[in-house]
C-alpha cells in the first residue's frame, strides 16, 4: 500500500479526498481501475440496398438472441449468488427484450428507412428512452436505463464485440467509473474486484443494491472521480462514511490501516453470534429472521445464524418461469422451506405479491398502468384473480402440515380486503378437508403494513389476524411519495422520517395491545442504526437478508433493551426534526455506547 517509491522520483501526486453516498460498507486499499465503458463506442450508419434488408434483419436476429442468451445467464449468475429483489434486476431487462414492437420497430426501420441494423437499433432505443424518461410515473421513468443498458449489449453484438468492453483486469484493484450499469456490476470479477467507487448514482440504484447483495465495498455520488484519477492511483474506500481518498499521504495510509484491521477483526467475531439467540446485551430476546425465496439455499440459513424465515417471497416462483407454477410446484416449493428448519422456527409465506416493479406476461399484470404502484397488485390481484389465489392457498396450507407454517398477506388497506382473503382461506381449508389432504387448521395469518392505511386502522386489523409484519420499503415509500429507485427523488426516501416512525409506532402499539407480534421485513431492518431503534420502539423481530444476520444481530447484542428504549423515547420527541438529523443523532448516540458501531454499519 506504499507509494514510497514514487515519493523517492518526486511523482508523487497532489492528495484529494472526496465524500459521496457510501452505499456499501467496507474498507478496501489498492490500485485504481479507471473503466470507461463505451467512451469512445460510435454506431456505425449507412445506407443499404433493398436486396441487402434481408442481411441486415437477420443480422438484427441474432444479436437480439445472443442479447437474450446473455441476460438469461447473468440473471441465472445473479439468482445463484443473491435473493430478493436484487435477484430480478434482468428479469425485467428480458421483459423489454422480449417486447414484440422493440424487434418490430427495429425491422420496421431497417425495410423502410434502409438503414443498418445497427442506426435502426439505436434510433428505436433512442425513442423507447425518450418515452420512459418523460413518464410521470417514477418506476418507469427508471426503465430509460434498462433500455440503455440493453442497447449498448445488442450493439455490441451487432459489431461482434460481444463483452469485449467488459473488465479485464489482471490484480486486485478498486473499480472507478462515472456509473456502472446492472451488467457491468455483476461481471465484476470477484476475486480481483476490491470495491468501486462512481461519479454518478444513488443509494437505490440497481449497482448500490447489487454490491450492498454481493458486498462489495462502495461509493457513489463522487462527482468527477473519474476524471481526477488515472488507473495505478492509489485509492482508500471507506464505504462505510462514503469516503475516497486519492493518493493518500503516510499519515493517511497509517490511520486507514487500522480502521481496516479493526474492521477485519469485528467481521472475524461475527461468527461467534450466528449460533446466539438474538437479543440485547440485557436479555431481551429479538429473533432474527431470514427474507428467501424459492431460489435461497435453505440449508444455508442456520450457517448465517438465522432463527427462522420472516419472509418467503413467493412471486419470484412466478417470475422465474414467467408463468403461473402448478399447486404441485408451489406446494414442493413451500414445503422444501418448511422442512428445511429446526423443530419450532416458522416459514412465514407471503401469497403472491405481483404488480407494481414485479411484472408477469399471461396474469393480468403485464399490461401497462398509470401507475402500477398504485393499481392491480399484491391482495388486490389476488381477489380479482380467485382461481390463482386459490391455487396458492391450497399449497400454502398443504406445506402447513410438513413444519411451521405462516401466511401472511401483503397490501392490505382495508378491513375488508382482509375478510376476503380470510374467506378464500377458508373456502380452501374445506376443500382440502373434503378431500382428505393435511394441513395445519390453525395456520396463523398475518397483515404485512406497507400502506400508511393499514397502520391507521391497525387496532381493527389486529383483531382479525395473529401477526403483524412492517414492510418498511412500501411504508416509506407510500408514506413520503417518493420512489426509491428513482436517483432524483432517492434523498427523500428516509426511514427515520418522523412520520414514518408515527405509523410504525400505532402499528407496534396496536399490535401489542391485543397480544401480537410485529417484525419488520424491509430493508431498513438490515441498517444497525434502524435495528436498534425498531428494538427501542417494541418491535418484537427481524428480518432481514440472509447475509446481513450476523452483522446485525452482533449491532444489537452490543445494546440493552433500556438504552435502545431511551433512543426511541427522544426520538419520539423530535417530531420537528429533519429527518436526516434524527437519523445521525441516533447514530451518534449508538457510536457513544458502542464504540466499535462504525464497522458494524
């Protein structure tokens, strides 16, 4: 990590530091990889003769089919190293692909104006993304990237380049580029990969999401990294407190050497906490779950110190195959869950939660909204479509008979919603009672609250369920209006917002009040600083991430339930606060208590 060598001729160069967003924690030290993808990439345009319109169609054909090979296989990578939401990043690249008008328009081009296939490609993505990013909803104004990414790969293959613009790189090294697209992050090699640092993104863009799934240390936001730097500068990433040091002077090298060992050390004690309970240091017991779904090796989830899973995601079943999957496949699918666990820990099965950012061709999802956020998704589908539900409950309760089985139901907004899917619930239980089949009769069934709704008639919804589970990524989302994957709205997509911590704070109470358990399941869970405050306010679990248990767990552990109660009750008082201002005041008042907190963010 010396560049003592290079002070010895006098080269040494000027010492910067810049502050981005650190989206993925980490303390990684080593040489810059100045990647420029396609900085210097012209599309080739011409004009063709009428006999050469057939050449250049099926030359738009192949490309279009090595593109589809490609992103099926990094979807398929993807879905092997990570779960969640991650995990469909190209699953909805493949759903533009396979647009019929996208090839269409492009043919159409090629015969008419008799351009190259390549002009005619570019010229109809050019549209596509002028269309997306002129949309008023938020989610789709985000499909203009997808498009982006997808064109440069049917261009490059179109060229018979192919991946010929992906990294090769022969050393360990540090990733700086202005942006990387979803494909770029993935093929990162990780053996050699140490960490990337970006001049544009946010904290919810597709590359912060994947390296926070695969950790990989991060910084975004830098502004002109990749223009200050060349590959070999030394570089210090903490993408703990989204710091970048360039060229870093002796002193800096020093101190940045022992926050790596620090770090190293904490992350060699995680082990210890994977097969603890999880609770504070005063005995209060806080479970920690797990988020999977049907591609998550359960067999894993003990390993991590995972006391049961808070979360089955069970539309990814659906996404995978873009198809309806049979009552027999979903049933194998829950009961693999179920059986995979201890005696006593509990699969929680949220029913289909299609729409919105999760799309399937053939269920009545596909078809362009307004606003799919706001229209035909999760419970509201499932009512609209009882045969589908149906299907789902019947698996649900026969995998109820081969371990602990929850059902829980997403998007609920009113009483009634949930009397409906209580009777389709019951309607099942007759069926298979009719016919002979298993099930657990008192399957417990729970209300995830993700809509500001639910948590305002929390009080009459705690009478008609067993469990509450906070969904914290709709709840913020629908509470602020703001879209969390769109980088111009994303720093106001904050969970410490005091109204956000209003509607879980009615919530908890409510549940309590008639003897429920609350866990929150979204993301923010996986955040120390969150996690404590949650546990100061009543929650009773978490649920997170596989990956991200033993950190978490460990976070929590550090503190007494008494210490994290006094955090909520100030909390409590900072209705006027800003909500960034809360957030850091917890912070602060966790690094006081726990003075190794920073390396477990």
């Amino acid at each position: 990590m010396s560049n003592d060598a290079d002070a010895a001729c006098g080269t040494v160069r000027e010492m910067r530091m810049l502050t981005g967003l650190a989206v993925s924690r980490g303390f990684v030290a080593g040489p810059a990889y100045l990647y420029r993808a396609g900085a210097s990439e012209q599309v080739p345009e011409y004009r063709i003769e009428p006999e050469q319109v057939e050449h250049e169609v099926a030359r738009l054909a192949d490309a279009f089919a090595l593109t589809r090979s490609q992103l099926r296989s990094l979807a398929q990578e993807l879905k092997k190293r990570i779960s969640g939401d991650e995990a469909t990043i190209f699953d909805g690249h493949l759903m533009i692909l396979d647009d019929p008008s996208f090839l269409g328009s492009c043919k159409e081009k090629i015969a008419k104006n008799l351009r190259n296939a390549e002009a005619a490609v570019k010229q109809v993505a050019d549209t596509y993304s002028s269309i997306f990013a002129a949309m008023d909803d938020a989610y789709l104004r985000e499909r203009a990237q997808d498009v982006g990414d997808i064109t440069k790969r049917i261009l490059r293959n179109l060229s018979g380049g192919g991946d010929a613009h992906a990294l090769r790189v022969e050393q360990p090294c540090i990733v700086v580029a202005d942006e990387l697209s979803p494909s770029e992050t993935i093929s990162l090699p990780k053996n050699l990969i140490l960490g990337f640092a970006t001049d544009r993104g946010s904290t919810t863009s597709h590359a912060s999401l994947l390296a926070r799934a695969l950790g990989i240390p991060a910084v975004v936001g830098l502004g002109s990294l990749s223009e200050q730097i060349k590959s070999g500068d030394l570089l210090l990433l903490d993408g703990t407190r989204g710091k970048v040091i360039v060229n870093p002077g002796r002193e800096e090298r020093a101190a940045f050497e022992k926050m790596m060992l620090r770090s190293r050390t904490l992350e060699e004690s995680l082990d210890q906490v994977k097969t603890q309970p999880g609770g504070t240091r005063d005995g209060r017991s806080v479970p920690f779950l797990a988020n999977v779904d049907n591609s998550t090796p359960m067999t894993d989830l003990y390993a991590v110190g995972a006391e049961g899973i808070g979360l089955y995601r069970t539309e990814y079943l659906w996404l995978q195959g873009d198809r309806e999957p049979s009552e027999e496949e979903q049933t194998q699918a829950y009961t693999a869950a179920a059986r995979a666990l201890p005696d006593g820990q509990a699969v929680t099965i949220r029913v289909l939660d299609l729409g919105g950012d999760k799309m399937i061709k053939g269920t009545g999802t596909a078809h362009k909204e307004a606003n799919p956020f706001l229209g035909n998704r999760s419970i509201r589908f499932l009512l609209r479509n009882p045969e589908i539900f149906r299907r789902q409950l019947r698996a649900v309760l026969r995998a109820s008979s081969h371990g602990n089985v929850r059902i829980m139901y997403p998007m609920i907004t009113a009483i009634d919603e949930l009397h409906a899917a209580n009777m389709e619930l019951h309607a099942c239980m007759a069926e298979l009672k009719a016919e002979g089949i298993p099930f657990d009769e008192s399957i417990r069934r729970g209300v995830m609250i993700e809509i500001p709704a639910a948590a305002l008639i929390a009080d009459a919804l705690a009478k008609e369920c067993e469990f509450f589970s906070i969904g914290t990524n709709d709840l913020i989302q629908y509470t602020l209006a703001v879209d969390r994957v769109n980088e111009t709205v994303a720093r106001l997509y904050q969970p410490t917002h005091p109204a956000v911590l209003q509607l879980i704070d009615l919530s908890v109470t409510a549940a309590h009040a008639h003897g429920l358990k609350v866990s929150v399941c979204g993301e923010t869970a996986a955040d120390p600083v969150m996690a404590v405050l949650f546990v100061g306010m009543g929650v009773d679990e978490l649920s997170m991430s596989p990956n991200l248990i033993r950190l978490v767990k460990r976070a929590v552990s550090q503190i007494s339930f008494a210490d994290a109660k006094a955090l909520a009750d100030t909390v409590r008082r900072m209705k006027g606060t800003p909500a960034d201002k809360i957030y850091a005041f917890c912070r602060n008042q966790l690094m006081k208590l726990v003075p190794d907190f920073l390396f477990l963010q």
